[in-house]
C-alpha cells in the first residue's frame, strides 16, 4: 500500500513544484528553456540514485551483483526507455503548444489504452472485462475533466497539437512497456533501472542542450527562446529560491521513478500507468486548497469517474457477469 501512496505523493509533488517554479522565474517575463531545464533536472533527480546504488552494493554484509551480471548488450537495452521518455514527452510538450491544455488532458488519458495494447500485445499479458470496463472509465473521466476546462480556446493548429500527444503517448506506453520487460528479463532491480535511465537521460538532454545552444540559442534570431539556455541560468541566479525548488524536484522525481518502476514489477505498467493518471486527482485537490482552480460540477464528475475506473480495475469494485 506504501508504493502507490509515494508514488502519487511525489508525482503531485513534482508537478505542483514544477508549476511553481515556473510562475516565480516567469514573474520577470517568460523563459521558454525553463521547459528544457527542468527535464535536465528530472533526468539528474534519477542518475543520483546511483548513490543509494552503490550505497547498497558496499554496505556491510550485503552483496549486491546486478551491476557484474549485466552484458553490454543489455546496457544499452537500458538506453531505449530513456530515449521514449525523451520523444514522447517532447511531443507532448509541443502538442502543448498547438492545442489548449484542456484538449490537452482529454488526449492524454489515451495512455493506459496504449499501455495495455502493448502489454497484451508484447508481454502476453491478460486483461479480462473488468479491466477493460475499467480502463473505459477511466478514459472518459479523463476527457470529462478536460472538457471541463475552457473549451473556447482550442489552440492555434488543434489537429497538429492532438496527433503530436497522441504520438508522444504512444511512446510513453512503449517506455513503460519496456520497463516492465527489462524487470521481468534483465537482473536489474527499480533503483538501478532508474538510475540508469537517468544517467542515458542526461547524456542525451546536455548533448541536445550544447547542439541546440550552439545553433540556435546563441544566435541573435534564438536569443531568448527556447534554446537560450543563458537566459533560465540568468533567472536562477537572480532567484535563489529556483535553486532549491529544483533540489526538492529532483528529490521528488527520484521517489516518484523508484515507486512507479517497483509497482511495474510488482503489479503491471498498465496498474502504474493508472495510478500515473490518478495524481491528476491529486493535484486537482491541491490546487482547490489553495485556491489556484476555482470547483466545477463536470470536473468533479470526471474525477469520480476516474477513481471510480481505477477502483474497478484493482477490484475493489466489481462489475457482476464481467469476470471473464
């Protein structure tokens, strides 16, 4: 019961943080890079667990040997989920740009439809009819909460912005997929996993960050953008505060990556990709308590909707003749 508790907990944590840090560095003026920032900072919150790693492996009386087992070969098979992570949550990112974040949250309940396509398709699993009950609830809480949102604004190319989180939904159901495969036939356990990813993460993210800065963010047209990463490390040191937010980001990422990739061994990554769907709930309530969303009627709707999805799911619920 403690995995999904820290799991959700750090995911609203992280996600709450993530939104607060950019409304204190954007109270001067935007800062388009501090998107691109923050994945650095997620990918270095997952390659410090090579710490409690290594804490592990030495401590007294303990034998750790997972990281002798390991081929070349299946080091680099730690590479792919890292590389999904990074393609589907660019995607979103710029799916984000083109649609409003309503449209937004509807697409992005496609996941566990995606995640348990792939789980089936891929590891064999089964999914009986209560699950799949349960996953089409959760699907249409999902775009009842988005709908509940501002429907005037639906971007400025919505098609484009729709097919672009569709895609990058489609990779993130590959990482988790992935993930599960690797704890059920590689000998590496979540910390490791975790850690690895990370440090892949990071190497891929701070090349992408010197080309692009090289290229782009240093030229006069990019100065300011999306690529002037001068401009989010100007903001940092004119802000403290950004400093330590992100130390308690990285903090967060790491509890939230160790539990979810643990509920994947334990459970599925159709059960993880849930739970990742239900801190939506979560930052819902956060957001209510300190008065940064205002209450409305649908949004509370879906959410029931939602948690009712995930309830059936782990039967704790029961639909009646949908046991098979």
């Amino acid at each position: 019961m403690m995995l999904p508790i820290v799991m959700l907990a750090s995911g609203v944590a992280n996600t709450i943080l993530s939104k607060y840090q950019d409304s204190l560095a954007e109270d001067a003026g935007p800062v388009k890079s501090m998107a691109i920032f923050q994945s650095l900072n997620i990918f270095l919150g997952e390659a410090c667990l090579w710490l409690y790693v290594f804490y592990r492996r030495y401590s007294r009386g303990w034998r750790y040997e997972s990281l002798e087992r390991l081929t070349l070969k299946e080091k680099a098979t730690l590479a792919l989920p890292a590389i999904m992570d990074i393609s589907g949550s660019t995607l979103m990112n710029v799916g984000l740009l083109f649609t409003s974040a309503s449209i937004y949250q509807m697409t992005r309940g496609s996941l566990i439809i995606f995640v348990a396509l792939f789980s089936i398709t891929f590891l064999n699993r089964y999914i009986g009819r209560n699950q799949w009950l349960s996953l089409a609830f959760v699907v249409f809480g999902v775009t009842i909460v988005g709908y509940s949102g501002s429907t005037a604004n639906v971007g400025s190319n919505p098609m484009l912005g729709i097919t672009a989180v569709l895609i990058g939904q489609g990779f993130l159901a590959i990482q988790f997929t992935l993930e599960e495969y690797i704890l059920s036939y590689i000998h590496v356990d979540p910390p490791e996993l975790v850690a690895y990813e990370g440090t892949y993460g990071v190497v891929f993210v701070l090349l992408g960050m010197v080309l692009s800065y090289y290229f782009i963010g240093s030229t006069e047209a990019g100065r300011y953008g999306w690529f002037d990463y001068s401009h989010v490390f100007s903001r940092l040191n004119e802000l403290p505060i950004l400093y330590f937010i992100s130390f308690v980001i990285l903090v967060s990422i790491a509890f939230f990556n160790v539990s979810g990739l643990s509920i994947t061994q334990m459970y599925s990554a159709t059960t993880r990709s849930l739970l990742d769907i239900g801190r939506t709930f979560g930052i819902w309530i956060i957001a209510l308590l300190f008065g940064m969303e205002s209450f409305h009627l649908l949004q509370f709707a879906g959410f029931v909707l939602l948690i009712f999805g995930i309830a059936t799911y782990h039967s704790i619920i029961k639909f009646p003749y949908a046991e098979v």
